[in-house]
C-alpha cells in the first residue's frame, strides 16, 4: 500500500491521527477520512499489497494508538507499534515486544533517540503530505511539505520492519522480536547506527534492550560509517542483461553490528520488499519496474540517497 495523505491548515492532532491509523488498518477511500483530509490531493494505492494492520489499542495513551500485524512465519505471534501525532504535531513511530491493550501498557519499547535528537515526521500547521507505505511486513512514514522533504527534526523516513532470522537464536517461538525501528536518514545519510531493536542478544548471551539496541544498516560490501561510500554510485551504476539491456541494481538491506552480534542480525528486503539502489542514480519519487512490480525510489534524507519500495 502507498498512500499520499494530504493534510489541511489547521489539522488537528486527533484527526491527523485517525486518518493516518484508519489508512494503516485498511481505509481505501479519503471521502471516509476526517474532515482534515484534503481528500483532492490524497490518493491510496493498493494495488500490490494492503495495509495489513490491525488496531490493537484505540486508547493507548491521549495522542497515541497501538497496531499490530503478524510475523510472516508465525500468524500466531505478533508486531507490536505505537502510531503517536503529540500536541507539536509529531508522527512517531515506536515498537514494542509486546503491548497489553487492557492495562496499555507495553515492554521493551524502542528508545527514540538518535544522537542528541529525536526522529520525528514534523507535520505543518498550515497542511502537507504524509507518504505512507505498508504492508502487514512494514510501516514506512515520510512527510512533504511544499518542497521541503524529509528535512530538519525528522531527518527521513522512519520505518518499522520485520526482519529474517538469520541468528541462532531468534527461533520461532524464541519469544524474541523479529522487526526493528529504522531513522533511515540517519542509519543511510548519517552512517549511525539507528536501527533500533524492543529486544535482542549480543554475542556475550545477554539481552539487550533501551539505547544499547542497536545496529547499523548494511548491503553487499559495505556496511555501518562505510555503507554509502561503499555502494556504486551514478549512472554507471546500472548492469547489463545478455540482450544489452541496462538495469538498476536491487541491493539487500542487512541489519548489522559485528561488534556486538558478529553476523547480521537479519536482512529486511526480502520479507518487506524494500531495497537500496545506488547512489545518485534515482531521482526521488522515480518509478522502477523490476519482475513486473512497480517500484518508487524515495529519499531517505540526503538528495543522492534512496530507498525503493512496492509502488501500491
């Protein structure tokens, strides 16, 4: 799902929300939004997958709901997420192991905090758009206001995204939680390490949870500080099939910290079909097909750096 949610001046916080949760859980039709919604400039595409969301917690706090969506390998067991518009009209994401919808209460939520900042949509008082892009694997949020893109406090698109269990111990029915916060503007155009995990284990057998739950994103060859100096960039970037035809690498995203958990963690790209390209070879909101799925490069932060998802 994709959806390009356009906001009016004066939105409050609580229709905000409401609209962002009701796409999120399934709405298709922006005539059924809040009276908040500029329902001429909203579109949601649904043509490749849907939302797949489930409210868990209408009432988790006064600015904030709970979704949920199951693990692609375990329909029993579930993702967790906070969707939060507070009073400063900030759209945060956070995740949690697990959230009880009774007490609404939650454990081992996902710190915020990403260097001396936190990671926010910042969402105008005078309208704009919210990219919002979702599949029962993922949530990916981005805002736009007049040209201004994924700049200042939110520093690019925040994400939620399950992951593969690549490490021993992240078995079904471990217990542990197999998906992540991503700053994707920091972790690609900042090289920091904010890929942010509710729990995890290290090499030393110890759970950790809170700020230390971290790791880096990583791709082919290059990883951490050194992932966007380490891809291909421009152009030239682009393969060749045996006819002569040229194409636009889809790279793995990997979920990494050697010196913490040795081997990745896991990769994000095929359970969430989101993928790296190059760098400084799509321009943002580019469109790319690839096995007949279409796709739609969006910056993450920085004008050469991108991310591609499922366009719909």
């Amino acid at each position: 799902m994709y959806a390009k949610y356009a906001y009016k001046t004066g939105a409050t916080e609580a229709n905000l929300l409401s609209d962002v949760i009701a796409i999120l859980t399934g709405e298709t039709v922006p005539a059924n939004l809040s009276s908040d919604c500029d329902q001429a400039n909203t579109d949601i595409n649904t043509t490749i997958a849907v939302a797949g969301w489930t409210l868990h917690d209408a009432s988790a706090t006064a600015t904030s709901q709970v979704l949920k969506a199951p693990y692609v390998d375990d329909g029993a067991s579930f993702k967790f997420v906070e969707v939060e518009i507070n009073s400063s009209k900030y759209l945060n994401l956070y995740a949690y192991e697990t959230f009880n919808a009774s007490t609404h209460e939650g454990t081992n939520k996902t710190t915020h905090s990403v260097t001396s900042q936190d990671h926010s949509q910042s969402l105008a008082t005078y309208g704009g758009t919210v990219h919002i892009l979702a599949s029962p694997r993922f949530i990916a949020v981005v805002r736009e206001v007049d040209s201004s893109w994924g700049t200042g406090h939110d520093y690019g698109i925040s994400i939620i995204a399950e992951f593969s269990r690549t490490q021993p111990w992240n078995t079904i029915g471990s217990g542990y939680p197999s998906f992540a916060y991503i700053a994707a503007g920091y972790a690609i155009s900042g090289d920091i390490n904010a890929v942010m995990f509710p729990r995890i284990k290290n090499t030393e057998n110890t759970d950790i949870t809170g700020a230390n739950a971290r790791a880096y994103l990583a791709t082919e060859g290059a990883s951490g500080s050194g992932l966007m100096s380490g891809i291909s960039s421009g152009p030239n970037s682009k393969v060749y099939d045996n006819s002569g035809g040229k194409y636009a690498p889809f790279m793995p995203i990997f979920l990494m910290d050697k010196d913490q958990y040795s081997y990745r963690i896991g990769e994000i790209s095929t359970i969430c079909d989101i993928w790296l390209p190059p760098r400084s070879l799509l321009a943002n909101k580019e469109l790319i097909t690839k096995d007949s799925v279409e796709y739609i490069a969006l910056r993450t932060y920085s004008t050469t750096h991108a991310l591609l998802f499922p366009n719909g």
